[in-house]
C-alpha cells in the first residue's frame, strides 16, 4: 500500500516528536534526578492509558519482567548517561540498539545474519569508536558506557516482546508504563536522592518535559508508530526513525546550544549508515526505542 501525504507526515512526526523529547529530557535532567523523572513519565502515561487498554490475561507476569528491563533498567541506564552526556552524543550512541538487536535475534531468535547485516553491525560499531575517541568525550566515558549498556539492555527487552504472542501494541505500552512508573520510583528512592527539593523547585521547564515526554513522546509517539507499523510494511516505517538522531541533535544544537565536534558529527553519519544497512538489508523486524 502506498503511503499518502498524509501518511508520510504522521511518519516524519514520529521521529520529530522523540527527537525532541530526547532533547528536552535533557534539560529536565537539570532539575529532576533520571529515574524520578522517567518515572513521573511512564506513571503519567499509564494514567492516561489504563482507562482504554485492560490487561491481558496471563501476561502480565511477562510484562512486569519485560518493563523491569526494557523500561526500568533500561531508562535509568540511559538517562543517567544522559545526564553526563550532550544529548547530540546520547542519541547517536543510543543507535546501537539496532546492531545489538540484530546480533541478539540471531543469537536467540534464529533470524539469519548474513554478511550485509554483520557489515552493518561492524560501521555502526565504528562508529560508535570514532564518537567514543573525540577529545570531548575523554572524561565522559562512564556516561558514554552507560548510554551504550541502555542501549543493550533494551535490545534483550525487544527479543522478550517479540517472543510474547496476542497482545496487542497499545496493551503492551499501558501495562509496561503500569509497571515501569512504580519499579522506577522505588529505584528512584533507593539510588538518588533530591525528590522533595526538586519537586519544590522544579520550573515550567521541568513540568513541560514531563508532560511532554508522557503525553507526546511516549503516549501520542507510540500511538502513531504502531499505527503505521499496522497499516503499511515493515520497511516502508522504519527508514523513518533514521531521522530521530537528526532532529534531536537539531534540537539540542538550536535549543541547548551543543556544538559537537567533527569527529562526533563523522563517528555519527558512520553510525547510522550502519544502522541503515542493517534495516534496509536485515531480515528481522524489532520496536523502536522512545
């Protein structure tokens, strides 16, 4: 089916939308802790869900572990790197979860890898080696490495959903934001410290990044992306999301004022030239990340 104009501008939506929440969780981070801020993120989210999407019997055992993973693990990896990271950097480190989804469904999933795929994996991680040598990075590494484990951490979530049969894409986003907003919060508790000081400080800037990314980003973001994914091909969608780490580093360029170096900007196109060939040129279908 051929997409129409209108189509096509739901889809360029999607990559917009996340990359501009990705840039505003950047700011958000200077006045919410990581995990307090993902939590009040995937708790709005669930709010606004669990009255249209109820819970799919005997599954839910398998959400809560999925959540813990590709959410909660997953979530606090990131933006904890984030926090230390230029959102411009993140995002393109972030693109390893498509060379890491790819190795772990040939390992788990039986999806063949094949030469045009494993070059993919070898740019990206090239990539990935150039960003990590630029000499603005040099004493953000432990950022660097945390972005990097989120982005494995979400992959292994992936190949857990793609193994979970009759449920549906939006039970799937309600009942991990159920789960994931209370296993973040009391991670919150446990790891960081700052709640009640941030929640009484916090400016329209901080409270904008948490509607933002729970109603637009992960609600409205995630209702558009599988709307698409169920209406067109596989391969149609997913060239889209290409787009995420162009518009968030726009947006941290033109908002936040980050100016990566040439290095980065090069390890970056590397990366996602990777990336591309292990979409266009791969056999297996993984979710996106948000």
């Amino acid at each position: 089916m051929r997409m129409t104009i209108k189509d096509i501008g739901l889809a360029l939506s999607v990559p917009i939308n996340w990359g501009a929440g990705f840039t505003l969780a950047k700011a958000g981070l200077g006045e919410f802790p990581p995990l307090f801020l993902m939590s009040m993120r995937f708790s709005l989210s669930a709010v606004l869900l669990c009255w249209f999407f109820p819970p799919p019997v005997g599954q839910l055992r398998s959400i809560f572990i999925v959540a813990l993973i590709s959410a909660t693990i997953q979530y606090g990896l990131t933006f904890t790197g984030l926090a230390g990271l230029d959102a411009s950097t993140a995002v393109l480190l972030v693109q390893l979860e498509v060379p890491f989804g790819a190795l772990l469904a040939a390992l788990f999933l039986n999806d063949k890898l094949g030469w045009k795929r494993t070059l993919g994996m070898a740019l990206a991680f090239f990539g990935v080696s150039l960003i990590a040598g630029a000499p603005g990075l040099r004493n953000q590494m432990v950022s660097a490495f945390l972005v990097m484990c989120g982005a494995l951490t979400w992959s292994i979530g992936q190949v857990m959903i793609k193994k979970m049969v009759t449920i549906t894409g939006f039970q799937l986003i309600t009942w991990v934001a159920i789960f994931a907003g209370p296993q973040m919060f009391i991670s919150s508790l446990i790891l960081e410290t700052g709640h009640l000081s941030a929640l009484k400080n916090a400016t329209i800037l901080g409270w904008g990044t948490v509607i933002y990314m729970g109603i637009v980003m992960t609600a409205i973001g995630y209702a558009i992306w599988y709307h698409l994914l169920k209406k067109f091909d596989f391969n149609q969608v997913m060239p889209f999301i290409l787009l995420l780490p162009v518009s968030s580093i726009l947006g941290a360029v033109l908002f936040l004022g980050e100016r990566p170096d040439i290095r980065t900007l090069f390890g970056g196109v590397i990366v996602i030239i990777g990336v591309a060939a292990i979409v266009f040129l791969g056999q297996g279908k993984k979710l996106p990340s948000g």
